[in-house]
C-alpha cells in the first residue's frame, strides 16, 4: 500500500495544506482536514472564517493556491445554503431533472421517494417559486439524495427552518451515518453537538481543532456555575467582573447570574469568598453543564 493510500485509508476526504489567500487575512491556509467515510462530520466557525470558501475548495468550485484534497467518493452532492432553480418547474421536476442532468433516469417512485425523506411528499407537485427558503433547502438536499451519494456537502443546512423543521432534517442527516457521507458548515452548535462524530472548527481561515465533539468540550470547557443571589444582580456581576479569576460573568434574570472562571478549584474557593466579603447572601449554586458553545468560545477566544 502507497503512502497516499494509507492516508485514504478509511477516509472519504483527506485535505493536506490547503490555502486560497484573498489577502487581507481572507481565505484559508494551510488547512489540514480528514473526514472518515460513513461519519456525520460538522464545520464551525465564526463568520468569515472561511467554512463557504474551504466547501468549495474541497468539492473543487473553486482552485487552491496551493495544498491538495483527496475524495473518495464515486458521487459526491454539493447543498448550498440556498439552493435556486427554474422558479415554474415542481418539486417533483426539480428532483427528476437534477438526475438526468447527472446522467441518470430515475424512477417517478425514486423522486417521490426522496421527496418524502425530506418532508416534502406533500408538494411534489406544487411549482418551486411558491416554496419559503426552508422548503427550497429541502428540495436541494431531495435533489442529491435521490441518486444515493456517497458524500453529501452542505452548507448551513438549517438556517431557513423553523425549530421543528430544524428538528427534522437533523434527525434526517443523523439518520445517513453509515450509509452516506455527511460534512456540513453551521454556525448553531447545539446542532452540531447533536448530530456530529466530528468538528473542525474554523477560526481566521485557520483549523485551530479536528476531534471529537467530545474531545472538544472536555479539553476547552471552563468551569462555571449558576448562583440565586439575595441583592442585585448588576452590582453582583460589577463585583465578580473586578476578579482576574472570572473569565466570563453575565445576569441571567433579577436573581440569577452566571460565573465562569478560569478553574474549578479557584471558582469554587472565589465565589463564596467574594459574596461574604461583599454581603451578599448566597441562596443556592450550581454547576453548569455547559457543551460544545461553551467549549467553542473558549477555543476561539484563544490567542486573542
């Protein structure tokens, strides 16, 4: 077995050193990316740090200044954020006809199929220009679906829908693991949390992690608590924001604040101590059980 190979081995994308410099700091660089075949493999980052650009660079729309990327995948499907097409074709249409337009006649039951898939078996027949931009997504991944891919790229996939359409598709896309390849850029973590194996997390064009979701909350989370306070609020976050050791301290309501700090051992000796010296009386404190939001602040705050 050849070195490159090896690195395929298992894989369905292998990116090594990949930058497309706009200047001014645009672009990615330099970036490094492997996405195991049969996984559900998430995207995240600020905005502008580069997800659009390294999408297209990985499903070849647009030419690296230098790096290389390595798919294996016999049919790869590109969803973009907002998928466009003939506004008088139907649904139905738009599926059939993205098909054929890849060299492949599919079946009326095909179509309708992966119409259904996506929660759109309903409107197969309605034209597409009356559809709300959720729907038009839905369309988009129905027309990839519907001639198997291997490896299905989308981008902000769930940004048009409401929270039970949200609900939907993610249970749809966990549902390809195993059976496809799913990467996907989003800038709503809880969903990515929700149905990734895997992030990489993008950061001025720059992957500044790749793991496990996992990995990532328990290697950058910082401890922090809930306390229900007697006093005010206001002057209780003026108090702990004057503490080197509070990383971060926001009012959650009128009695409630939250409290982040820099370690669990200097939170839990800081917080009673600084309420006491201030007179502050502590009704009830709590762990909180933070995620991958958490983790990804602290990682993006990193070398600031």
């Amino acid at each position: 077995m050849t070195k490159a190979e090896e690195e395929m081995s298992g894989a369905a994308v292998v990116a090594k050193g990949l930058t497309r410099d706009y200047g001014n700091g645009a672009g990615v660089f330099d970036v490094g990316l492997r996405v195991d075949a049969g996984t559900v493999f998430g995207l995240v980052g600020p905005n502008g740090a580069g997800k659009t650009t390294l999408i297209s660079l990985l499903c070849g729309l647009r030419r690296a200044d230098r790096g290389s990327v390595s798919v294996r995948a016999e049919r790869l499907a590109l969803c973009p954020d907002v998928p466009d097409f003939e506004p008088w074709l139907t649904a139905a249409e738009v599926v059939s006809f993205g098909a054929r337009l890849r060299g492949e006649d599919v079946t009326r039951a095909k179509v309708e199929q992966a119409l259904a898939r996506v929660g759109l078996a309903g409107s197969a027949h309605r034209r597409h220009r009356s559809f709300s931009r959720g729907m038009r997504q839905r369309l988009g991944l129905a027309a990839a679906l519907v001639c198997e891919p291997d490896l299905i790229v989308m981008d902000e996939p769930v940004s048009g829908l409401d929270p039970q359409g949200r609900a939907e598709l993610l249970d749809l896309i966990s549902g390809m693991r195993g059976r496809h390849t799913v990467l996907f850029s989003s800038h709503l973590l809880d969903d990515v949390q929700r149905v990734c194996d895997d992030v990489a997390v993008l950061k001025s064009g720059n992957v500044v992690y790749q793991g496990s979701v996992g990995e990532l909350i328990n290697r950058y989370l910082r401890p922090a608590w809930h306390l229900w306070i007697r006093g005010q609020v206001d002057q209780v976050v003026a108090v702990f924001a004057r503490q080197e050791w509070a990383t971060r301290v926001e009012p959650v309501d009128h009695h409630c604040l939250y409290v982040e700090a820099s370690s669990i051992e200097v939170g839990e000796a800081g917080i009673p101590r600084v309420l006491a010296e201030a007179g502050i009386g502590l009704v009830g404190m709590s762990a909180h059980e933070a995620g991958l939001e958490s983790a990804f602040v602290s990682l993006t705050r990193e070398g600031r």
